[in-house]
C-alpha cells in the first residue's frame, strides 16, 4: 500500500541523516581522532647502570655495545662514549662551563651536538671526542636531535620538528607535532625508529611516536613506572625520563633520564 511504501522511503532517508550525523560529528566528538593514536606500555627486559651525574640530554647507540651521550648543566656539560652493558665512560670531552649540552645524533662518524638557549651547534670526531667545530643553525633553540642517516631531525622545545640539511645545517623541511588536533610543545630528545621519530615530552613520562611527514602523533608509549620505580627505591633527587637509543641492528629500544642511576632496555606492549 502506499503507506508502506512512505514508511519506507522515510526510514530510507532516515537512516541516510542518522549515517550523515554520524560521519559529520564524529571528528567533532574526537571519536576516530582519539583511536587514531596507539598506547603502549613498556616491560624492561635489562638494566644497565648509568652515570648519576650525567644530566642527560642527548643519547644514541653506536653498534658493539656503545653508547654515545650528551650532557648537560653549566659545568657539567659533556659528550662522552659509554660501554653499554658497565655504564663506564670510555671518552669524554668536558664542555667549557658558558655551554649546556642538549641533543646528539651520529651521522658519517661525526657526532652533531646542539646546546640550549643557544644556535650554537658542535661536530665532534666520533672516534676522538676533543677534535671539534662550531656550527649555526636556524631553530629557535637546541634541544634534541637524531638522524634516519641522510637529514638530521631536530628539536626546540616546541611543537616543531624541523629536518636540517646535515652538509648545511640549513632547515629543509619542518612540521607540527599533533595529537588530536593540539599540539605537543616540549618536543625534547629524539631517536629515529623504523621509520618513525621519537621523542621525550620534556617533563612528561611519555614518549611520542611521530610520524615525521605530516607530524601526527602515532602512538604514546607510558612510561611513568620506570621514574616512580627509582623514587621508590631511594632515588630521590633524578630528574625527568630523556634519552632514546635504538639498536637498529637488534631491534633493541634503550631509555633512561637526567641524573638516572640506570638505563633501560625496554619492550612495548601494546595496550587498549
Ligand atoms: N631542556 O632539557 C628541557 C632543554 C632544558 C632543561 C633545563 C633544565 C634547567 C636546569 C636548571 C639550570 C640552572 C642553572
Ligand atoms: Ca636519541
């Protein structure tokens, strides 16, 4: 009958609005932004000691257990080669007590090192750590920096990560960190992975996992235990969780903070 067929074209169109409102309010709502993002918490397989002293601000591995970090603090900032698996320091070279170290990447042998409140940048023998130079570069500060082997990413404490031109140190590209919609300040020390940068969320016990083209956070990974453990054990004065390694080779993922007694090799599980 011909009310039957009203029925049904009504609720034809009715469903049509309702699919509509749906689809028109579910980015408003952040129903499908909010999923977008993976959680990850971690499970540490090994420990490692590290330096309570070393304010930490930049770290890499470097293949056969070494490490490379960068320190920081008026007079205690240095660039220094670790034996992974004892935390025992191999080479150092002290700053002058006007610098801050911040991030550190490896690239071609030669270590890029940033330091903060500063555009003032160094290039350091990986091999023999007093042999140096100076560089500029154009971000508004220095505080992280890594490398996928061909661009150097880097870091001011915004939300901006920038790819620098490792011959020229010149910005090539640079992009927002987003979560969301909003967007991530404190971008701190950095670690390419996979195909991905990660970085410290300077004051955070988070990790973002950013994908470098567009700047969406990917995932976060927690990692809230490892500095509540150290506290809880009597490590009262450390600082925040810095410092990502990456065993590329392995797969292996190191972590470890400003003043923290250990290093981590962690695993992530993915959660939610
Ligand atoms: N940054 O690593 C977040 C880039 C900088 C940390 C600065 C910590 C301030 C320490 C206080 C210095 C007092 C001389
Ligand atoms: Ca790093």
């Amino acid at each position: 009958s011909s009310t039957t067929v009203a029925l049904l074209v009504s609720s034809f169109f009715a469903g049509f609005l309702l699919l509509g409102l749906l689809f028109y309010a579910a980015p408003i709502n952040g129903l499908w932004s909010s999923v977008s993002a993976s959680i990850y918490t971690i499970e540490v397989v090994n420990e490692f000691p590290h330096d309570p002293q070393a304010f930490t601000q930049g770290l890499l591995y470097a293949g056969n257990d070494t490490l490379y970090e960068s320190t920081g603090l008026n007079g205690h900032s240095s660039v220094r080669r670790v034996h992974m698996p004892t935390g025992k320091v191999e080479d150092i070279h002290r700053m002058d007590h006007s610098q801050f170290g911040e991030g550190l990447t490896l690239l071609n042998e030669r270590l890029f090192q940033v330091t903060w409140l500063t555009n003032i940048g160094y290039i350091y023998d990986q091999h023999n750590l007093s042999k140096f130079e100076k560089f500029t570069h154009e971000m508004k500060d220095g505080w992280g920096l890594a490398t996928d082997g061909k661009t150097i990413f880097g870091s001011d404490g915004s939300s901006t990560l920038y790819q620098l031109d490792p011959k020229t140190l010149k910005v090539q590209e640079k992009v927002n960190v987003k979560y969301n919609g909003y967007e991530v300040h404190n971008i701190n020390e950095l670690e390419f992975v996979n195909g991905e940068v990660w970085a410290n969320v300077w004051q955070s016990d988070c990790i973002a996992r950013i994908s470098h083209k567009d700047g969406l956070v990917t995932g976060w990974i927690l990692l809230h235990s490892l500095r509540q453990g150290l506290i809880s054990s009597g490590n009262k004065g450390i600082d925040v969780l810095n410092g990502i390694a990456w065993d590329e080779e392995k797969n292996r993922h190191y972590v470890t903070g400003k003043w923290w007694p250990k290093l981590y090799e962690i695993k992530l599980h993915p959660s939610v």
